[in-house]
C-alpha cells in the first residue's frame, strides 16, 4: 500500500495516513484501520524503553486523531482498532516494565503527558456517549453475540480503557481527585453504567468481570465511607473530602492517591456536585446488588477457584465482595432475604474465601522466614477476614432457602479452625490493632452463629460448641486478645464485648481461669475496675482479679513463676521446622568462608567462629545449611556428610529400623507414636481422609461438599498443605519421627522461605490418597467407598519398593523433586547428588 512504501518516517508518517480534520469533524482515511492496525503491532513490540509510547505522546495523537475518531465514526473496525490502541496506550507503566526504577527521567515526563493529554480528551461527554452507543448498537443487532469476536473484544477494549482512565492519576497532575470524580459522573450521564449492568446479563459474561471489577473498585474507592454511612446527606461538609478507611484504600494497588490538604476547603457548587455524584453512586449500588451483583461474584470465583482462570488480581475479587457485602448489611430498609441478595452468599464463596485467608496466612509466613513482609498481602488477607464478617452478618439472617448451604457451612472444619491460625500467626508490630480487632470481631460473630446451627441441628454429633470454645483456652491466644483489650478506651464497645465474652466462657464453662493469669491481663483488668470500665462484665474481672490476689498472697514465689511460664510461647515457632537463618547469620557465613583459605575447613571450625560472635549454632546446624549451599571444598563436603549420616543414622539405630523396607518402616514408626500417645498419626490420616474426600468431589461433584482447605487447592491444581492450625499441630510438625513418616509417605516437605507447611502432592490419585491414609491405620467403609468412584486407571495400587531408599509412585507420571527423596538420610543423598553433579564438570 502507499501508505507502507512512504512511512520512512515512522509513526509520524504513520499519523497522517489516519484521517484528517474537518469543520464537522474527522474524515477517517480508507486505510485508517489497518494504519491502527500497524501502530498497534509496533506498540506490543516495544520495548522497556517505551520509546513508541513516547514519541505517540510528543504525536499529541489521542487529541488530534483518536477521540475525533471514536467521536465521528460508525465504522465497527475502525471504532475496535482505535478503542484497542487507545487502551495499549493507557496501560499502567508498572505493568510494561520490569522494575518500577525503569520509569523515570524523560520517559515518566513523557508518559505523564501522555496521560494528561489522555484525561484532557477522554473526559469528555460526547466521547463516552459516543462508545456507549457504539455498544449498544452492535450487541442489539448482533443475534449471537458470542460468535461474534470483534464485538466481544471491542466491548472488553472499551471496559478497558475506562479502567485505565480511572487508574491513572500522574503525579504532576493538579486537581486529580476533581478530573477523576467527573469521569465516575460521567459514566452515569452517559448511561454507561446501564451497559455495565447489561453485560453482566449476557451470557459472555465472564469476558468482561475482570474489567468489570476492577472498574467498580476504581470507582468507588475514594467514597467508600461515605456510601457506607450515608453521610453524602448530611449537610455539614467540614472536611474537604471523605477519605475512604484503611481497609478500602487501595493505594498498595500501585494508585497514587494525593491526599488533601488541610485548607481545602469545599465551595457550596463543589458540595452540591459531591451530593450529587454520591447519589449515582448509591443508585447504582441499589440496582447493582439487586440486578448485578450475583452474576458478578458468580463469574468471578471462577477467577479464585480455577487454575485456568487467573486473569484477575484476587485483590479486586475480595475488595468487590467486602463492600458491596457492607453496602447490603448497611441498608436497613433492604430485603436480605430476596434471592438476588442472598444468591452470592454461597458455599462457593465461602470456600473461596477461606481459601484467601489461608494462602495469604501462608504467603506471610514464609515472607517471615526471610525476614520479609508485604503490606499487599496483609492488605488482602485483612479484606479476607472482613469479607467473613459480612458474610456471617449477612447468613444470621437466615431464610428455609438457605438450609442446605448453612448445612454445608457450618461442617467445614477448616473454617471452623481458621481463626485459630490467624491468631497464632497474628505480629502486633506489622499487623496492627485495626487487622486484630476484625478478626475478634469476625471470630465472636462466627460462634454465635455455630451456637444457633448446633441448636438447629446443622452440625455433625460429634461437635459441641464447649469442646470449639476451648480451643481458645491457650495462654498465647489470650495474650493475643489482651493486646486488643488494652486500648479498652479507645475501643468500640462492640469489640471489648467480644473480647471480655471469650474470656468469661474461659472462667466459666470452659474452666480455665489459669489462661487468664497473665501479667498483661491482670494489669488490664487492674486498670478496668478502677474506672469501672465495661460495667456488663464486672464479675469477670473482679473473679480474675480476687484470684490472682489470693494465689499471689498464699504463694508469692508460685504466683511469679506462673506468671512467667505463661509470657512463654509454648507454640513451636515455624522456624523450628525449617530451620531459619537470618541475613547477619548468612553474611557471616560467607565472609568467613570467602576470607579462609584452608583446605582442611571443617564444620567444627565455622561453629567456633559463630560462637566467637555470639552466635551459637549446633554441627547439624552449620551442615544442614552447608548442604544448600553448594560452597564446599572436597574435604568439608566429606565432613558435612559424615555429619549428617550419623544424625540420621542415630535415629534409625536407637529405633533398630535398620534393613526395614518402606512398608515396615512406617508401620514401625506409626506403632511407636501411637504407643507414645501421640495423637498426630490419626491427625495425619485424617487430613489425608479430607483430601481423598475432596479429590473424588472434584471428580464427581456429589454427595457432602468437601473441606474447603483440600478441595480449593485440588481446584487450583495445586498441592495441599498440611496447615497447622493449633499449638499442638504446630508440635506434631515438629516431630522428627512424623517427618521421617512424612518423607516415607513422600509427602513434600517444606524448604524455607517459599512454603511453610508440608504438601501432599496433588498429582496423587484417590487410590494413592486411601492407600497412604490406610498405612496409618483403620479407614471407615465409608472412606473406602469412594474408590468406587473412580476408574480402572486410577485404581492401580501404589507400589513400594522393597528399599526405604527407592520408593517411588509407580501410578503417578509427573514425580516431584521431593517425592524422589529417599527416605533415610534424605540430605545425605542430596550431597552426594551434588557431589555427582560436580564430578561431572
């Protein structure tokens, strides 16, 4: 084309063959679309340098030829190629870069006036008019919208766009929350949140929630706690602007949010424009939980829940939830239990948000490891938690049609121990006292409603109400709930109610007033009753408090060492189980082995010099780390051997496991727990029973809804961690004969700073899954039955092999680098891996 043969000059060139201006408006060329077509090809080929992008930007091409286009033409092509160009354009850089460091000096100058010149254009009626009736328009004529791509994508082009003018707000920009609010005003002049609405009733759906979602966080972010509380109403305006709650700020999302300055004061039009954008936001709300809302969370878990649809950062899917969950528990004049309101409330979501809450649990956990944290991830699990509370706020007002679901909710067990990891991992000096309280909070609103479903019947025999409680009856736990107790005055009341609750029921029925016998809570209660604080629970304290002071007077001596074993953590520290370094540790490490020349190094030598420095680590120690190294002469790598085979083979010579096949062995240690009254053989089995059970309902969806924790991770096609949720799970996993049963079960074990709790392979079929539960002992006819589910393939047998040192899954094609672990002196075999590696270079 002539087009082609003369663009010496680039997409200068490029932009004049686009069209031009005329007195009624843009005349686009014949060859306009495939014009955008090469602008686009060139875009998605540039790279770090976004050296297309900048000089687009130096083009002014947004102003003087895409919005004039998407404003004059009815061209269908030509509309999806410029709304597609515009949308590349407008991308966040973060998400074009590696590093955010990358975007500074000219290319953020350029950027930024790229989206200035962006916001000037497109924040403009007539253009969103334009693209709403280029929708509209083409999904009404169109018979089978799903066979028709090019309208598909233009529609999800120009959810898009939208989202990325909403998410832009550049730093040399003035008056950003102004431009922003009159976009969001905008999209309701024009009708726009009619398509939003529209599209989530088509049967393509799911195309747009991504988009969708995030355009709705966008949008109401910054007006969270008005909507929430209806003060867009009242008449006094003081405050320059609402500011939204720490919980849906979402600034962590990489939005740079100006924050107002104290004498910005509001002109009376500026406060009739606010009340006037606050009640499209409320109507929209109104319809959208009405009309929207369903489909959207509907189409949206199969984001959470599924490997293959991860296209959605799970920030926006749990932001989405929590508030328009708080919107509807907010309204006292809405029907919650009409089926479009009560239809998202679902076993699914349920399940999908425990799943959250112990991901994001984990992901914190092994940052803690590297001695890392990530304010994002606490961001999400805190939304997390208080998606449950409006979930359980929500469920207490229950309907008949309901019954089946809270039956499904009230017998998860792992979100009946959830609350129980969230406050064992809880770290006052990173997670806050905002984070503590929504989980007290969201704990106490969870067992009232277990409360009225034991009563209904709902839960299974062997669960009583008393026996959950207790659970709660740890000296770490009520130190955990003290922490909040201690800003008693500042407190809502609400929250010391919940709080002083949990610790009655461990005076009364629970009868453990000992977890109460703690110095930071005697101080408190101290405090309390002088003031006459909390006047409801004056007994309690007072109970507490005469306790303490008859105990201390009888046995001072008593009453002291009590109090310091109970400041102790009897839980057993992650760190235990892998064993943790820190980077003083790691620097010193190697500076000493960088700094010695001697040949004849051995461990001996390095322990010596941590504890010169105040350090001290055990041989095993010093060699375990040594061993993931890879940093070792000839004559240390021997030593570090020989270090960990006799660690190693201590064990199996004091048990006399020695000559023992896989199957004796773990019939041998399995005896020798049971015998020991180690109840963690029979907590292993049953986490193996739940994934089984969850494996055969992703297989064939019938009968009891599995356990949330198994059945989302299978979901996900992910391994299963054996999450310990307790204290004593926390002990069980620290047990060396259990881990030497988990590596022969060849369960993958845990390696530091990436997981923390050990995984059963998802790989493994359900015949695998029954026949490692049986190696533990009895299984029920009931467990046994599922392998009638299941195929002729799927029912060959895990083999063994007659060496504890060779046991591999016959049955199972893809095998992990753990499960090819032998099971006696597992890191004695990677050295000598590594040792064979090296002989070969």
């Amino acid at each position: 084309m002539e087009w082609q043969m003369m663009n010496l000059d680039g997409l200068g060139s490029l932009q004049s063959y686009l069209g031009y201006v005329t007195p009624t408006g843009y005349e686009t060329s014949s060859e306009c679309a495939e014009v955008l077509q090469e602008i686009i090809m060139i875009l998605k080929d540039d790279d770090e340098t976004l050296r297309s992008r900048q000089v687009l930007a130096t083009l002014d091409i947004f102003r003087k030829d895409l919005v004039p286009i998407i404003k004059s033409t009815d061209d269908l092509e030509i509309f999806e190629e410029a709304i597609h160009l515009m949308k590349l354009l407008t991308d966040p850089l973060e998400s074009l870069v590696s590093h955010p460091n990358k975007i500074q000096g000219g290319l953020k100058l350029d950027m930024d006036r790229l989206f200035e010149q962006t916001r000037a254009c497109c924040i403009d009626k007539m253009f969103i008019k334009a693209v709403v009736t280029m929708i509209n328009t083409t999904t009404k004529v169109c018979s089978n919208l799903q066979k028709d791509v090019q309208i598909l994508t233009m529609v999800e082009n120009c959810f898009m766009f939208l989202r990325n003018l909403l998410h832009m707000t550049p730093n040399n920009e003035r008056n950003t929350d102004w431009k922003a609010n009159m976009l969001i005003r905008l999209i309701f002049e024009t009708k726009f949140s009619d398509v939003i609405l529209k599209m989530l009733r088509m049967d393509e759906k799911a195309r747009f929630c991504s988009s969708i979602s995030q355009m709705l966080t966008l949008m109401f972010k910054d007006h969270a706690d008005m909507m929430l509380e209806g003060k867009y109403a009242e008449e006094d305006w003081s405050s320059s602007k609402s500011k939204s709650s720490l919980l849906f700020d979402l600034s962590d999302l990489k939005m740079e949010l100006l924050e107002p300055k104290a004498d910005d004061v509001l002109s009376s039009v500026e406060i009739k424009h606010l009340k006037e954008l606050y009640a499209y936001l409320d109507g929209f709300c109104k319809e959208f939980v009405s009309n929207g809302f369903s489909r959207l969370v509907r189409s949206l878990l199969s984001n959470v829940l599924t490997e293959n649809g991860k296209n959605l950062d799970d920030t926006y899917f749990l932001w989405i939830v929590s508030y328009f969950m708080k919107y509807i528990n907010c309204q006292t004049s809405l029907d919650k239990t009409k089926p479009c309101i009560i239809e998202p409330y679902s076993t699914e979501l349920c399940c999908a948000l425990v799943y959250q809450a112990i991901h994001n649990c984990q992901n914190l956990m092994a940052l803690q490891q590297r001695n890392c944290w990530s304010a994002y991830c606490q961001r999400r699990l805190h939304l997390t938690v208080c998606a449950l509370y409006q979930m359980f706020k929500l469920l207490q007002n229950e309907d008949a049609s309901m019954e089946r679901m809270l039956i499904d909710i009230a017998n998860m067990k792992t979100l009946q121990r959830l609350f129980l990891l969230l406050l064992n991992q809880f770290k006052p000096h990173l997670q806050g006292v905002l984070y503590l309280s929504d989980v007290i909070q969201t704990n106490h609103i969870y067992i009232q409603l277990l409360d009225t479903w034991s009563k209904k019947e709902y839960l299974t025999p062997h669960f009583t109400l008393q026996k959950h409680v207790s659970l709660f009856a740890k000296n770490k736990l009520m130190r955990t709930y003290s922490f909040s107790l201690g800003s008693y005055e500042h407190n809502a009341p609400e929250l010391n109610t919940c709080i002083l609750t949990l610790m009655h029921h461990m005076t009364g029925s629970i009868d453990s007033m000992e977890v109460l016998m703690q110095l930071p809570i005697i101080i408190i209660f101290g405090q309390m009753w002088e003031k006459g604080a909390c006047q409801e629970f004056t007994h309690l304290i007072e109970l507490v408090l005469h306790k303490f002071i008859s105990k201390s007077g009888a046995n001072p001596d008593q009453m002291a060492h009590e109090l310091f074993e109970a400041g102790q953590d009897s839980s057993v520290s992650q760190s235990i189980l892998i064993e943790q370094w820190t980077d003083e540790e790691e620097d010193l490490l190697m500076s000493f082995l960088a700094g010695d020349d001697d040949e004849n190094l051995m461990v001996d030598n390095i322990v010596q010099h941590f504890t010169e420095n105040g350090i001290e680590k055990t041989p095993y120690e010093v060699a375990k780390h040594l061993s993931k190294t890879g940093l070792l002469t000839d004559q240390l790598l021997v030593n570090v051997q020989e270090i960990l085979e006799e660690k190693n083979d201590s064990f199996d010579a004091s048990e006399e496991f020695n000559d023992l096949d896989a199957d004796e062995l773990i019939k041998k240690i399995v005896e020798k727990l049971k015998s020991d009254g180690n109840e963690c053989v029979t907590w292993l089995q049953e986490r193996l029973l739940e994934t089984a059970r969850a494996k055969s309902y992703t297989n064939v969806p019938m009968g009891e809804w599995p356990d949330p924790l198994p059945y989302s991770y299978l979901s996900l096609k992910k391994s299963v961690p054996l999450v310990a949720f307790t204290e004593e799970e926390e002990i069980y996993l620290s047990n060396e004969l259990l881990s030497q049963l988990l590596i022969l079960l060849q369960i993958e074990m845990p390696e530091a700073g990436e997981k923390v709790f050990p995984l059963i392979p998802y790989e493994w079929k359900l015949s695998t899954l029954i026949g490692k539960a049986e190696k533990l002992g009895e299984v029920s006819e009931d467990d046994l039955d599922l392998l009638s589910f299941i195929s002729d393939e799927d029912m060959e047998q895990t083999s063994l092999s007659s060496s504890p040192t060779q046991f591999l899954m016959e049955d199972d094609e893809s095998k992990s680098e753990v499960s090819k672990k032998p099971a006696k002196g597992d890191d004695v075999n990677w050295m000598k891996y590594v040792q064979h590696l090296n002989s070969l270079n």
